[in-house]
C-alpha cells in the first residue's frame, strides 16, 4: 500500500533535483530515502527515476505520476487543516516568505490577511518556496518574480533595484556614483539573505575588488544596523533601507528584483478561502502601490 511517507519521499527528490539533497530537506538518512523511493516503485510497478552521477530525473512513467502524487499530498494536507479546524472559524493559511523580504511589508501583509485566516509563517529560499506551494505545503509565498511572470495566481506587488548602502557619514555618502574600483579598500558586509548574493560577489570579482569582511549575517536588520554604525558597506533592495544609511550608485551593477505573491491554485479555489481571499488580495495590492510609492520611488 502507498504510504504518505512514500509520497512525501518521491516529491522531497523531485524538487530538490537529488537524493542528498532531498534527505536534508526532509531531515531523513540517504539509504532510507533510497529504500523508499525503492519501495514505491515496487508498488507502482515501475521505475520512476532514471538516476545517473549528473543528474535525477522522472521516467515517463515518473512523470504521469507526479500530478498524482502533487494532488495526494495536497488532499493530504487539506485532511490535516480539516482536522485542526474544526472546532474554529479561522481557515488556516500557511504563508511562505524569502528571509529578505521587508518585515515592514509582511507585517502590512499578515495584518490584512488575520482577520480572515489562522495564519503560519515559514521562512525559506525561493526555491524551496516554489516547491513547497506546488506541492501544496505552503499556500502562499511572498518571493521574487521570474521576468515576465504572471498568472492567474501570482499577484505583483512591486519591482526595485538593488544598491550600495554606505553610512550618512561616509566619506563616500555625498557621490552620485561610484566606479567599483573606488571600493576595493572597504570593508563589507554580507546579506547571506540576499538572492544575488553570488551574483553580487562575481561582478565584485571581475572588478578586482576582494574586500575584508566585517560580518556576514542572515539578519538583514543586523547587516543594515552595522552599516549605520560605520562597521562596512553592503548592498541590498532599496526598500530595507533603515534611518542613518544612504544609498549610493556602483557603475554597472543593475541588479533588480520584483516580490510578488504565488498561490496555490488549489487552495486558494477552497470555498472556505475564495471569497475571503478575493478582498484581501485587493487590499494587499493597494497597499504595494502605496509601498512602492513610499519606498522605492521615494528612494529614487
């Protein structure tokens, strides 16, 4: 008999693209997700992976399956909430969110979507965050868009650019623009919370610019606070800016994000959930207009 556990397992190295990669997810050893994976298509009746040294990937077989699996661990998942709810009016929403999306926003973004659900937060990469709404373990994530992405489910709420942040009192702080050389003897500091952050080491790089670190932090607020102390520079989406830090432009570094919102289509078509759904997607796109007004533009 196919188990929850079976279907779990062949998603977990679906979406991870690789068994070691899929145990760490799923906090299980590599020989027991072997011995699942094994064992599920035993029950099946089939192979569904074509493994090799490069790369996983689903068979014919393994790719009619994956719909089915996706559709059981979604039915999986709303047995789970029906249980939990039962005794409340509250509809339970679990909302993910990149950890370098503004706590400001989130915070607009929670306080509108309270009133009508149980909300639980889960705080990932955007990956894994795609990954986790396909399968239904996350209803709702706030990450960024792909260029050009748009959907009946996916709600954008704002585009920005990245840039250098440097202390009100920098020497720096008064230039319009900088070239990259100009910042070979700074000090910086790291966002590991960013998305470009390889990006942004690479065109560093290719510059000749190999600075000494101060910090390297997931907290983007500590990584932002040091800034304003004067311990280093760092670059980040204009829309973390904190008071006592200005932003100051590096020739050719162009890197720009847009956040939006993706949906689980299946979720969000719930009864339970559409009507109230409807209202505070509309509220939580005015609120990214005013967002975008205040904090980008204004940053501008």
């Amino acid at each position: 008999m196919i188990k929850r556990t079976h279907i779990r397992q062949f998603l977990a190295v679906v979406d991870a693209g690789s068994f070691t990669q899929a145990a760490l997810r799923i906090r299980v050893t590599q020989p027991a997700l072997s011995t699942g994976i094994a064992e599920l298509e035993k029950l099946v009746g089939t192979p569904l992976f074509i493994r090799n040294r490069r790369q996983i990937r689903l068979t014919e077989a393994g790719g009619r399956f994956l719909p089915i699996a996706r559709d059981l661990e979604r039915g999986f998942h709303a047995a789970d909430r029906f249980g939990r709810s039962a005794d409340s009016d509250a509809t339970g929403l679990k909302l993910g969110t990149i950890r370098s999306a503004p706590g400001e926003l989130l915070q607009a973004l929670a306080t509108v979507l309270r009133p009508g659900f149980a909300i639980e937060l889960a705080e990932s990469t955007e990956s894994d965050l795609r990954s986790a709404v396909g399968s239904g373990r996350v209803n709702m994530a706030l990450l960024p868009l792909r260029p050009d992405e748009r959907g009946a489910h996916i709600l954008p709420l704002y585009e920005e650019p990245l840039t250098m942040f440097v202390a009100t009192d920098h020497p720096l702080a008064g230039r319009v623009e900088v070239a990259p050389e100009e910042l070979a003897a700074e000090t910086m500091i790291a966002r590991r919370s960013c998305e470009f952050l390889d990006a942004t080491s690479r065109f560093f790089t290719r510059h000749g610019v190999r600075p000494r670190f101060a910090l390297r932090s997931d907290s983007d607020d500590r990584c932002l606070r040091m800034v304003a102390a004067g311990v280093g520079i760092t670059t980040a989406p204009v829309s973390l800016a904190i008071e006592g830090i200005v932003p100051l432009k590096v020739a050719g570094y162009d890197f720009r994000r847009e956040l939006g919102l993706i949906l689980d289509p299946a979720w969000a078509a719930l009864p339970e959930v559409a009507p109230r759904l409807t209202h505070g997607l509309e509220t939580i796109a005015s609120i990214a207009a005013d967002w975008r007004e205040m904090k980008v533009e204004g940053a501008a």
